[in-house]
C-alpha cells in the first residue's frame, strides 16, 4: 500500500511538472504567433514573374 502512495505522488508531480511545461510552451507559441502575424500584417507586393518578350 505504502508504494502504491509513493507511485500516485510522484506520478502527480510528474503530471504537475508535464502541465507546468505545457504551460509555459502555450505562452512562447503565443509570442511566436504574435510576431508572425505583426510580420505578416505587413503590406507585402505581389512578385511579378512576367517576362517582356517584346
């Protein structure tokens, strides 16, 4: 019994350590998204890819 207690807590702490990660990687993605779509709000011009030939 008393090892069945010692897995659940330290799997606890694993869970806990697992959403604590989580949680700071959701708040770098958020900046990462940020800064792309600061970039990507930026008027960009199209590429003109025609050839004159005349």
């Amino acid at each position: 019994m008393a090892k069945l207690k010692l897995k659940s807590k330290k799997k606890k702490d694993v869970i806990d350590n697992i959403k604590g990660f989580l949680n700071d990687r959701t708040e770098k993605n958020t900046e990462i998204i940020t800064k792309f779509k600061k970039y990507l709000s930026h008027e960009v011009k199209p590429l003109d890819n025609s050839i004159d030939g005349d």
